[in-house]
C-alpha cells in the first residue's frame, strides 16, 4: 500500500512501523490510510498557510468551484478535458497529480487510465484529499494518496510518465524548488501540465482587470517563466478560463538543450559559435583593426582562421625561446 512512497527528507525506502512510517530518523503519521508525508514538519509560513487555509474546507470548496468557470461562460468539464488532453496519457502511465484538491481533475484523468496504471494524488491538505479519495472510489487505476509538501515530493526518481498541476502553484513558497522536484520524480520524455492564475498584463488597465484584481490579488500573481528548469523542451503557454488562468506544458529532457556550436561558419569573419565565445582576446586600436581586415582579405582566409594561426604561431615562437 505504501511501497511506492519515499521518505521526502532523506529519500530513503521507508519503512512501516505500529500504523506508521519511518525512514530511520522522522516518523510520519497515517490518518485514515492517507500518509501525512509532509517534510520539513515545520513548513515555511506561505506553505502553512495555504495548509490551514485548505484544511476543514472541502467540503465548501468542492461546492462552489463551478462557480470560477460560471463567471467566464465556460463548461468546467469541457475545459478540464482539454486541459488533461495535454498529458499524452496511455492506458498504463503512472501519473502524478500534485494538489489535486477535491479530485475535479483526478476523476477525469483515472477515466483515461487502466488498471495496469498507477494514479498517484498529494495535497497539502487531509481534508482535500480525503473528498477525492471518495470520488476515486471505484478507480479504473492502481490510485495512492498521500499529504505532502510539493516541494519535496515523496516519490523515487524517473519515476512518473506524466504530470499534472493546477490551480495551487501561485500558492506555493519555492516555485523554482517545486519545477526541480518535477524533473527529479519524472522520466525523460514525460509530459508536464501546470497552471494557475494570472492576469495578463494587456488586460490589468481595463475595467474587467480592475474588478478581477480587486476581488483576488492573486490574479496580479506572476506566471513563473524564470523558474522553469533548464530541462524543460517544447514550452507552450496559453491563457484560459475566461483568459485568467494560464496553463503551461513542456515535456521533460536532460540538462540544457542541444545545439551545434562547433560548425565553420560560412563567411570572412569565419570561426565557430564557440570559438567567437570562448576565443575573444583583449581588444586592439580601431586603426590595428582595420589593418588586420585589409591584411585577412590578402590571404584569402577567414578573419578566424588567419587570426587563430597567427596567434598561435608567434605565441609558440616566444614560448620556445624562453626555453
């Protein structure tokens, strides 16, 4: 039941112990069958805050969530449905859903899953959790749940095909910290959709940004460009619900992205990308210069290659006669 969890805080396998788990040095609570995972115990105040914020109001929350896709015209499921289209789900993923509140999203992805899957759904907050534990019910996948802080998330490595995330990251204390867990938990290649809200700044003057802001601040919230991974390929960002939620996809890759430095370029100044980066040397008088460039254009080399053997050479020649 709890085999595939890790501890969040030294990523150990962890083990069970009278109802409850432990990794070696910190026990971690089951309540109701659903792990409290929750590391560091004492969480960081914007994080405790959304925890007690969330925490008794499931209930309440489930009730009226209609009504933020009522206000735009929009059909909720319809929409929830594009949004998950963007996973790419196969029938056997094993999918990740982080701050998956009441399950509005987590029903709807099980729906795509089989029982060779696995649905794995974390929030912050028992309450929430729980209520989409009572949806999930009769799954049509292996689904586990589990408390946890979603920046240091209870899962071995490369271990997801997919992931998802919506409606909670504005609320969360490290935004960049949460994007290197998604990597770190994610296979290669894996899909990842994340969204929250944000007013586009083309739209704070007018009236309709006006009153949006002035009802929920978090609106003025940014959309978190700066701390998405290096590893991040093929970044898409649109706005929806009404053009007040963005939703951003990529898919996952490793380490920075690859290009080809090291071909000639075509050319009188010549060289290679990496030669004009790493090969720059102190400047010379704007007169040496244009010297330099009528001087290239008699040998009929390019201004990299002339200038590399020239360099080399004399360099050389003072090296050996210091010998």
């Amino acid at each position: 039941m709890f085999e595939n969890f890790i501890s969040p805080s030294n990523r150990k396998k962890l083990r069970i112990k009278s109802n409850k788990l432990f990794d070696g040095m910190i026990t971690f609570d089951v309540i109701n069958g659903i792990p409290d995972l929750i590391y560091p115990k004492l969480l960081d105040k914007i994080d405790l805050d959304a925890k007690n914020f969330y925490e008794g109001r499931a209930e309440e929350y489930d009730k009226y969530l209609h009504l933020t896709f009522q206000t735009y015209n929009e059909n909720e499921n319809a929409v929830r449905n594009k949004m998950i289209d963007l996973l790419n789900l196969k029938s056997n993923f094993k999918v990740l859903e982080v701050a998956c509140g009441t399950g509005r999203d987590s029903i709807l992805i099980d729906k795509r899953l089989s029982s060779h899957a696995e649905l794995h759904l974390t929030d912050i907050s028992h309450d929430m959790l729980k209520k989409a534990k009572e949806k999930l019910n009769d799954s049509n996948s292996n689904t586990y749940y589990c408390m946890c802080n979603a920046l240091f998330l209870p899962f071995p490595d490369n271990y997801f095909d997919a992931f998802y995330s919506f409606g909670a990251l504005g609320e969360f204390s490290d935004k960049r910290q949460f994007f290197k867990e998604i990597i770190r938990v994610c296979k290669k290649g894996a899909k990842v959709v994340v969204g929250d809200e944000n007013l586009p700044i083309w739209q704070r003057d007018t009236m309709f940004g006006k009153i949006l802001s002035n009802y929920n601040k978090q609106f003025l919230a940014e959309v978190p460009f700066y701390d998405l991974p290096i590893e991040a390929r093929e970044v898409k960002c649109e706005w929806i619900i009404g053009g007040v939620f963005y939703l951003i996809d990529f898919i996952v890759g490793e380490g920075e992205p690859y290009a080809n430095f090291d071909f000639q370029i075509p050319g009188v100044r010549g060289g290679t990308h990496k030669t004009r980066y790493y090969g720059n040397l102190e400047g010379v008088s704007r007169e040496t210069s244009n010297l330099a460039w009528k001087a290239r254009e008699k040998t009929g080399k390019s201004m990299h290659k002339w200038l590399d053997e020239l360099v080399k050479k004399e360099a050389l020649k003072i090296l050996e006669s210091k010998k």
